[in-house]
C-alpha cells in the first residue's frame, strides 16, 4: 500500500508550481552572483593594467573588460553635474562629473572626478574644475545604472555651472551640453592632491548575499515538497484490539 493518500490535482498543480517558481528565482539569483563576480574581476583586471591610448577604445570599447585609458585635453568650462544621494563608508554625499574635450575630437568623455561627503547635511563645496590642458588617466567604464527612473529629464529646467542629476543619462546630459559625448565615462585614478575620493569599486549588491538569496528560494523549494509529502501521508491505522 502506498504511503501517500491520493492528492487532488490542485495540491499537484499548485505544489509543482511553487516548486518550479522558487527554482527558477534560485537560478536567476545564481546567474545575478556570476554577473558580479564577473563585474568585480573586471575593475580589480583594469586597476592593474598598463595604460592604453583612450582613441583606440573611445567609440568602440571592448565589451569584455574595461580599459585604463589616458587622455590628452581640456576640461569644457562651466558645466558639472553633481549625482546625488551616493553613499561612500556609510557616508552620504555626491559624485561629479564634468565633460573632458580629447585634443582633436569633435566628442568629449563625461568624467567623475570622484566623491565629496555631505557637510552637515548641505552639499559639499566643489573646487574649481581645472582649466588648463592636461591628460588625465582612469578606467573607462559604462555609466552607472540608471534603476527604477522616476520623473523626466530635470536638465533642461536647470541653470548655472552645476546641475544636479538623479542618474547618469549620457544621452540627455549630451543634449544639455549640445555637445557629442563618448558611450562611457571615464572614473580617475586616485590622487592625493585631490579632496576627491576616488576608490572605484562598484556599488553592487555582493555575489555572496546573491547565493544566500538562492539557497533561500533552493530551501522554499524542498519545503513545499516536504509539506506536500506531510499532508498527503497516509496515517498508519491502529489494529482493532490496541487499546487507544
């Protein structure tokens, strides 16, 4: 005799399909831990790589890793755009970026000049973007992710030298500057003389809590079919002359 009473073919239904979902979910969360394992191999790879010229990787940079580049130029005067509500050590404050003019090219490369912490709640004061012509080196990286965007393109309502910004949109901070802008950004390599922070390692959730995430939704999945085996047990029946 089976040790399973014969269950409806709801219980089927709805167990194999919680069952499937919560699988799927613990995959998904895998494949989200290798992206960024991937992500991370790929900045500490270019943090350590030799220089290369920015020209030969400008417009079609190499999908698989993300150069170190130098670039020879100016910066364009009277425009930053300062991304809000970044966190650095637990430290709120912002990022800025400023456009970089490549000598010789009609496109120009939104940098990040780097970090500055909040004072007392009030945006941080922003030394002077530099003038003079210069070369400039860092990793050239795709632009954060934008997430979950709410509202529409604040630039166009903004005036002065700085515009604050809620993500990085190339493609409309190029439109606010009438000017061409490179695919990437370009992030600087650290330097002392600079109130800039500049430490760039992505601000992504880390692989190790992805692959908790995924054991989690693996456990739900053993549950449903432990609860399913639990209700449907057949009880074992006493014989009639045992006392109860």
């Amino acid at each position: 005799m089976s040790f399973l009473r014969r269950p409806t073919w709801f219980a089927v239904a709805l167990t194999v399909a919680g069952v499937l979902v919560f699988v799927r979910l613990g995959v998904w969360q895998l494949d989200r831990a290798a992206e960024k394992d991937e992500l991370l191999r790929r900045y500490a790879a270019a943090s350590e790589a030799p220089l290369e010229d920015f020209a030969g990787v400008a417009a079609q940079p190499p999908a698989e890793r993300y150069p170190r580049v130098a670039v020879t130029g100016a910066f364009l005067p009277g425009h930053r755009y300062i991304l809000d509500d970044q966190t650095r050590a637990g430290q709120a404050g912002v990022h800025v970026y400023a456009p970089f003019q490549p000598n010789g090219d009609n496109h120009a490369v939104l940098v990040d000049l780097g970090f500055l912490p909040r004072e007392a709640g009030a945006q941080p004061r922003l030394p002077p973007v530099p003038v003079a012509p210069m070369t400039v080196h860092g990793l050239y990286v795709p632009p954060p992710g934008v997430g979950v965007r709410l509202g529409g393109d604040r630039l166009p309502a903004q005036k002065g030298e700085d515009k604050s910004v809620v993500y990085v949109d190339v493609g409309e901070i190029a439109a606010d500057l009438h000017h061409s802008l490179y695919p990437r950004v370009l992030l600087l390599d650290a330097d002392p003389a600079t109130i800039y922070a500049r430490e760039w390692t992505p601000a992504v959730m880390p692989p190790a809590r992805h692959r908790a995430y995924a054991f989690q939704w693996f456990t739900f999945a053993l549950a449903a079919v432990v609860i399913f085996i639990l209700l449907h047990r057949n009880k074992r029946q006493r014989p009639r002359n045992e006392a109860p």
